[in-house]
C-alpha cells in the first residue's frame, strides 16, 4: 500500500508540474518530483526515496517521449545523491537543503546530457543552461516549501503543549 501512495504521489507531481508548466513560464524551471524525491530523502526513507525517484523519472521519459530510463537514471541518482547527504550531513538549514537540491539538480541533468552523448544522440548546450536555471529555482522552492513544513511543525508542537 505505501508504495502505491508513493507512486501515486509522484504522478501527482509531474501532472502538477505539466498543467503549472503550461500555464505559469516559470514553472517549466521547477522539477516538482526533486522536491518529492528530496521530501522522501529527507523525513521519509532514503529507500523509499530511490522507488520515488526511478519511477518519477521513468514517467517524465513517457511523458517527454525520450528514451526510458535517462530521466529514471538521473532522479535516482539525485535521490541517492541527496539520501547520502542528509545521512552524514546537518540539514537543518535553509541554504544546505538550497546547495543539496540545486546540486542534486544539477547532477540529475548532468547525469541525462552524458547519457545522450554516450549514445551519440543530438544534444544542445542550452539544455545545460537551463539545467543550471532549472536548478537554482528548484533548489529556491524546496529550500522555501521545506522551511514553511518544518515552521508548521513548530507551531504545531508548540499548540500541542
């Protein structure tokens, strides 16, 4: 059962991130399933995280019409990426949780440019600048919506008490 609300969570967030994409410009810079995968990483399992993050990743390679797999690649090893930080690492704040998902951004990008050179499919250099842009406004998102959650929680425990 938990692992049909974590895929039906990560359909919710690529169908998020389409209609927001096709309405708001900037939303085509935000990758919505990071800040899942970052959210499974984080306060969730680190395991739960790689299922979030292969399966997201392999439902943008349908969506998008690419080959399967190079999204499904880059998101688990942005999960990893983000599931070993927070493990040996403090992420409490803001701007460790904003270098952690923008570099994880940017690896999961990296990871797909490569991916596409290896097989020797066309590719633009524009895809790494937008990859760097679609990182910072990521990394920004999570960073915010991260911090208002563990605001809420707070509060939350100071009613409580």
């Amino acid at each position: 059962m938990k692992y049909l609300v974590l895929a039906v969570s990560a359909f919710l967030a690529i169908v998020a991130q389409m209609i927001a994409g096709n309405n708001f410009f900037l939303f085509n810079f935000l990758d919505l399933s990071l800040v899942l995968i970052a959210y499974w990483a984080i306060y969730r399992n680190r395991i739960q995280a790689l299922f979030v993050g292969s399966l997201a990743g392999l439902m943008l390679d349908a969506v998008l019409g690419w080959p399967l797999g190079f999204n499904g690649f880059g998101k688990t090893l942005a999960a990893f990426t983000i599931g070993q930080v927070a493990k040996h690492f403090n992420v409490e704040a803001a701007w460790i949780r904003f270098i952690m998902i923008a570099g994880s951004s940017c690896l999961s990008s990296l990871s797909m440019f490569a991916l596409w050179a290896l097989l020797a499919r066309p590719s633009s250099s524009l895809f790494l600048g937008a990859s760097v842009v679609q990182a910072i406004i990521t990394g920004a998102a999570g960073s915010l919506i991260f911090a208002l959650m563990d605001l809420y929680a707070q509060t939350h425990v100071k009613k409580a008490s």
